[in-house]
C-alpha cells in the first residue's frame, strides 16, 4: 500500500472526543504551548483547524489564553473563527486586539463574516477600523452596518456574481475565469440592467449545459423570490425553507441588487432563531454560557420578580381557604398535584403554540381548529388524570369525598391549562407581544390560581356548603 492509499484509509484525526467535547490532551497541548509561547507547535495543531473547530477550542481555553493564541498566531489565525464564538467571548478578544489588526483581518474576510465580527463593537471602534479599508470595501461594510440588526441586509454577503442580460454564455464563463473579486463559492448568477436593478438570475448546472454563444436573456429565469434588505432574518429563513432555495438574491427598496444570502448563513439564523425561543420560554434572554455572574444574573432576576408577584397571586388564593385547609389536612397534601399537572399540560400547549406562532404555522386561518383540537386535548387529558388521581386519593385518605372533589378540580384545570397554553400566547401576539418571552408567567399563574380555586372551592362547597 503506497503513501497516498494510507492518507486516504486512516482515520482523520480529530479534536473532539466521543462526547463532542474538545479532547483534554488536546486542551492541555495547547495550553501548554500558549504559556511557553510555542509558535511552531501552535501552527502545525491549530492554525489548520476548520473555523467551526477553531471556535470550539477557543471557548474552552481560558479567558487569559485566548488572546494570546491569537497574537501567537499571527496572520495564521483565521478571524472567521470569532463567528462561531459567544458574543462574550468574541468582544473578550476583540477588545484585547489593536484596531490596526482587526482591520488587517476584516481585509481577508468574507463580508457576512466582517459584518458580524463588526456589528458589536462601539461605533468609535468600527469607524476606526473601518477608514483602514479601501474605499469600496468600506462602503459595503457600513451600508451593510446601516440596516437593522437581525435583518437580511446585515446577514447578506456583498460579494456575488452579476452579469448584463446581453452576454453570452462564454462572456460570462470568461469573466467568473478571470476576475478576482468574486466569492469563492456561489450556485447563482444574476442579471442585472444598467441600474444594478435585479431583473433575473441564472443557476451555475444552467451555464455549464448551453453552448458558449447563448445570450443570457435566453437562459435566465425571473428571480421569483429576492429578499428586501430590510427583511428580518427569520422571515428570510422562511422563505429558504417554504421553496428550497440555495442563494438568494437581497435587494434595496428600489429594487437594486445589493447582495446575497446563502444556505450556510440561514442554517446560523435557523440555530440561532431556535435558541433565542428556547431562552426565552426560560425567561434567561440572551443569556450565554460565557456570560458573567452579574451579567447572568440581570438576565435572570426581572423575569423572577415577575413569578415571584404571579406567586403570591396564587398564595392568596389558598389564603381564602385557610378554614377548610385547617379543618381537612388532605387538601394540602394534594393540591400542589392539581397545580403541578396543571402547569405542565400548560407547559405542553404554550411551548407548541410559541413555536407554531414563530414559525408563522398558526394564524387566524387555522386558530380557530387548533383551539378547538386542545380544547378537545385537555378535556380528554382531564378525563384520564382525574379517573387516576381520584382513585388514588379516595384510596389514600378513605374518603370516597376527596377522590370525587380532586377528580372534578383535575379535570376543570387540564381543560384550563389547555386554554390557557394557546390563548395566552395567542393574545400577547395580538398585543404586540413577544409570546416567547411573556407567555410562560402568565400561563403558569393561570393554571396555579384556577387549579387552587378549583380544588378548594369544591371542598368548601361540598363539605361546608350544608
């Protein structure tokens, strides 16, 4: 077996271990060469490591040491890595590097990954770096800067390939041959008129397959789905999913052609955008892994204050019934159980529900079955929990009394916590809300204080009324 069959057959090596962690030896090499300031080592271990695995590491080393793998690597490093950090981590090593440096880097940048390593930096920072461009580099970094955060105008790439509908097929091949400033990779051409205005697009299988005198007009296909700039991501994400796209054309509002959005940046929004609900339905914000001991917690306390007021809503409602919790002690063993059920099957709905709104799945088209299906959900739910429970209690307590009155509070609260899981999240929404961040208290709260006044309601009634 020759040298070349042997590279092919082994194993490539890896830095992660089964667990998906960074590998400890390959941790502590590292660090080890950090702190001897081991050049040589550092070049041949990390310098080739992919952008994504370059990351990993650097959010595993310590705080000290990043920085100064960076220095140590010199022009070696690869500042594409910082997109794939914490916002924490990213402004932790930004903030530790000359201007002068990051200029340096944002030069051999695609212009997404520019944009993004830019965009969290003081406006004193970024105009710095920027005057250190060249002009036209410049340009379509801060135009990119001027649109909203989170839009498609600050996801796009500036570079992309665009042609007059009068070339031909061999013009064209020539001049994706030849000129240097296109990006290395891309699946479309568009075609453009005199005034940069999106008039069509041409797929690369579309080029290859027709001879070298076709004009482009011939071939070109409307571009049935470019993307204003001022889009929000997610919409723009939607859009990639609803027809399969693999680039996108981003325009201005008159329509001039001023980027492009490709796969690999809407699976980072797709990430991203699923992660941001995720927190949010923990009230935690965008509370990162890096993140301080003060910053986490001013993340997490507001949202704390807020249950702790929903708490004692529901507090005071077992306060209305503290002559029937005195005289039948069973009813404090078991109302948390009609309040826990309740809050879970809440849970259930409104996390559906919050995501069915974020994917914009749910809309007044359909809201009204979908109501009716969990109302449906939750009665049949009640039904089977409260035959449990009932049973259960009766036989716990010997009082047939008991089983019947947590039966009937369990089955009110399961329809109740239905209810309230879709339209909680529903009405917010309506009220211009974000359901992702609010919903999760007020559901909570609504199931804890129904399912307390269920329970103790009927207990009063049953065994007091007379």
């Amino acid at each position: 077996m020759n040298a070349e069959q042997t590279a092919v057959t082994q194993p490539e090596r890896t830095i992660y271990a089964d667990n998906g962690a960074i590998r400890q030896d390959v941790l502590l090499s590292t660090a080890s060469a950090i702190a001897e300031r081991d050049t040589v080592t550092l070049k041949r271990d990390v310098a080739a490591l992919h952008e994504s695995e370059l990351g990993d590491l650097l959010a595993a080393l310590k705080p000290d040491q990043r920085a100064a793998l960076v220095s140590l690597l010199g022009d070696e490093f690869d500042f594409t890595a910082l997109t794939m950090v914490d916002e924490a981590v990213r402004l932790e090593i930004v903030d530790a590097l000359p201007n002068d440096e990051i200029a340096r880097a944002v030069r051999d940048m695609d212009s997404d990954d520019a944009v993004y390593l830019l965009e969290d930096l003081d406006a004193e920072d970024q105009d710095e770096i920027l005057s250190q461009l060249p002009s036209a580099e410049r340009l379509k970094l801060k135009r990119a800067l001027d649109y909203p955060e989170e839009s498609a105008g600050r996801r796009m790439q500036t570079e992309f390939v665009a042609v007059p509908p009068f070339w031909t097929v061999g013009q064209t091949i020539d001049y994706m041959r030849e000129e240097q400033g296109l990006p290395d990779r891309f699946s479309q051409i568009f075609v453009i008129d005199p005034g940069f205005k999106l008039v069509g697009a041409v797929n690369l299988d579309r080029i290859l397959r027709s001879k070298r005198t076709t004009k482009i007009s011939d071939i070109m296909h409307e571009t049935r789905h470019e993307i204003a700039a001022e889009t929000d991501q997610e919409a723009a994400a939607q859009m990639f999913q609803r027809y399969d796209l693999l680039s996108a054309a981003v325009v201005d509002a008159d329509g001039r052609l001023v980027g492009v959005l490709t796969i690999d940046d809407i699976v980072d929004v797709i990430q991203e955008e699923a992660e941001e609900d995720i927190k949010r339905l923990g009230g935690v914000g965008d509370e990162e892994l890096s993140d301080s001991v003060v910053e986490t917690v001013k993340s997490r306390l507001p949202w704390l204050l807020v249950n702790l007021v929903t708490a004692f809503a529901a507090a005071s409602v077992i306060g209305l019934f503290d002559a029937t919790i005195e005289k039948i002690v069973a009813l404090a063993v078991l109302m948390p159980i009609v309040a826990g059920m309740g809050g879970n099957a809440g849970s259930q709905t409104m996390t559906v529900t919050v995501r069915a709104l974020a994917t914009k799945t749910l809309d007044v088209h359909n809201a009204r079955r979908v109501i009716r299906r969990e109302f449906f959900v939750g009665s049949v739910n009640g039904m089977v929990f409260a035959l449990l429970i009932g049973g259960i209690a009766a036989l716990w307590f010997q009082s047939p009394d008991i089983g019947l009155i947590i039966a009937a509070a369990m089955a009110i609260n399961m329809v109740n916590a239905a209810m309230s899981g879709i339209l909680v999240p529903l009405a917010l929404k309506r009220m211009g809300a974000d359901p992702a961040v609010s919903s999760a208290v007020f559901v909570t709260t609504m199931t804890d204080v129904i399912g307390f006044f269920a329970f103790l309601g009927l207990a009063t009634l049953w065994f007091f009324a007379a």
